[in-house]
C-alpha cells in the first residue's frame, strides 16, 4: 500500500469521491467528455512558453491530422530534444486544449520540444486507429525533426495513462514495422493489459478518481472486438518486449492502474531493456492535472521533466 496522501490531496480526494467526479462508467459518451474537459479547474495556471505552433500531420491512411509543437520558455531558436506526447483520456476523450497547460508545464520542465498529435478517439476510431496515429506523428516528427527545430538525435515517446498505452504500443509497432525508433519512452501511470484483477485495481479500483467500471468502459470502446483483447499492440504487456528503447515509467501510488505500469517495468527488464520504474506515493490517476489543488501533484510533472532532459542529454551523447 502506498503512503497517504498529502493534506490537500486527501481533501481534494474526499471531494471527488463524494461528488463522484471522473467515475464515467454510467454516463453517456458525450457527458465523458464533458467531464474530462472540466479537468482544467484543477490544473495550475499554464506556463508560459516560447512559442505555441498548430501543424497537420499525415495520418498513415491520409487523414489530416491535428498536432500542437511547444517551444520551452528561454529556449530561443535552439535545437532542441524532442518528444512526441500522447494525452491521456481512456482512448476515447482528451483535447489538445485539456492537455494545453500540462504540455506547456512538461516542455519547461523537460526542456524539450513537444509534439502533441491530436490522434483519432475511440468509439468513432477504435484500435488500431489512435495508435496508428501515435506512430505516423513519430514518423513525422524523426523525419521532420531539422525543419522543427529538434536533434534528429534525441526523440523520445512519451504518454499519460491512455496515452501511455499508445507510446508504448507505438513503439512496438515501429521495431515491427522499420523504425524509425524514439531513443527513449516515457510512459507516465500507463495503462499496459486489458485486465482487471491486479492488487492495485483491488485497492483503488473505486473512491480514487479513476475506477475498475470506467476503465473497463474505456477498453469496451476502445477494442473493436474480443479478439483484439490478446494484441499485443493493444495490451503491451503480452508483447514480445526485446529489442525497445529504454524506458522510463512513474507509476501513482493511489492508482488503479500502478501495477500496469511497475509490471510492464519488471517485463521490460526480464527482456534486457533499461528501464528506470518510479511510484510517486499518495498520488492517484491523473495528477498531471491536478497541480492546482494539489502542490504534491506537480511531482509527476518535475520527475517527467527529470526524466527528459537526462534519457534525452544521454542518448544525445551516445549517438
């Protein structure tokens, strides 16, 4: 069990738990996502940053899509690392405009470019699709990277619950399928098996923000079909996981999802790849948002950027 939370997090908890906030199993699609945007109260003020550039990225089967490139505040015109960040949102909710402030706060942090592709959500594109799109804003973004500004030389993929899937996957599907390949992936409380069963979904499947009933809801919209359940590109931890970049995984401590993240450490371990794993103790689900009510949530964003600038200084120097 992970150690309590801090004041202020044990109160805000207590609030959401009582007015039942993010529990989205029994609410229609549409108040999901409506409940998702209203993640923006509890987000900090957004940082300000150098530059804020909208893009269209090619989808691997044609489709337009939306990306938002951020400059680091004091960067200038320096070239930069890179990540390419998927936002969270249980594959089916989550906007360029919810994710603004904490990207803004992880390209400061991180010091890095950062990429935000806008991929397609679930029910109306489901697996592969979002994936898919993960993977061709990489693509996009290795072969683009001297015209944004970036070292070709140090990329990472990083992502955030869903999104973490969706980095993690991407980069399976990239060593299946020719690369190009991130030099590092950053997987921030991933969600990394279609399963609910582990310790932590008994522990903090229900009462801490994200529960057992809204995950699975999730991977029901997200999975086109039972079969899809056993793809590897859908739940990374069943894959073959030899041969990946090197990873970096925060877990939270009062998440139902811990133990998809520490496991798919342990797993990547056991395959020969370099993984440093950290569990932020007295944090739920989605603290990337929670900075504003919280001052013990700003750890996710602090160890995030840690994280990039040291993966991302080192795979520079050994490239």
């Amino acid at each position: 069990m992970s150690q309590p939370a801090d004041p202020q997090m044990t109160a805000f908890l207590a609030r959401a738990r009582a007015a039942g906030a993010l529990d989205i199993s029994a609410e229609t699609l549409e108040q999901a996502r409506a409940a998702a945007e209203g993640l923006r109260r509890w987000q900090a003020p957004p940082e300000a940053v150098d530059e804020v550039k909208m893009l269209t990225l090619p989808a691997a089967d044609g489709f337009a899509l939306p990306a938002r490139l951020y400059r680091p505040a004091g960067s200038g015109d320096a070239v930069l690392p890179l990540a390419v960040f998927a936002h969270g949102g249980g594959w089916t909710r989550g906007t360029l405009d919810l994710y603004d402030a904490p990207a803004r706060a992880l390209a400061n942090a991180g010091r890095c470019l950062l990429l935000a592709p806008d991929y397609r959500l679930a029910p109306e594109h489901r697996f592969p699709t979002p994936l898919l799109d993960v993977a061709a804003a990489f693509k996009w973004a290795a072969a683009h990277a001297a015209a944004l500004g970036a070292d070709e030389t140090r990329l990472t993929l990083a992502g955030d619950s869903a999104g973490g899937n969706l980095a993690a996957a991407a980069c399976l599907w990239l060593r299946d399928h020719g690369g190009p390949m991130p030099g590092h992936q950053l997987l921030i409380y991933p969600a990394t098996d279609c399963r609910f069963d582990t310790e932590s979904y008994q522990h903090f499947g229900d009462g801490y923000l994200l529960t057992r009933d809204a995950m699975r809801s999730c991977w029901d919209m997200y999975l086109p079909d039972a079969a899809a359940t056993a793809s590897p590109y859908a739940s990374p931890l069943r894959a073959d996981l030899a041969d990946l970049p090197p990873a970096s995984i925060i877990a939270a401590g009062l998440d139902p999802l811990r133990d998809d993240g520490l496991d798919y450490a342990n797993a990547l371990r056991a395959a020969g790849v370099a993984v440093e794993s950290t569990l932020l103790p007295g944090l739920p689900h989605a603290s990337l948002h929670l900075d504003g009510v919280a001052p013990s949530a700003r750890a996710v964003i602090d160890h995030a950027g840690r994280v990039l600038r040291q993966a991302l200084l080192n795979h520079g120097q050994q490239s």
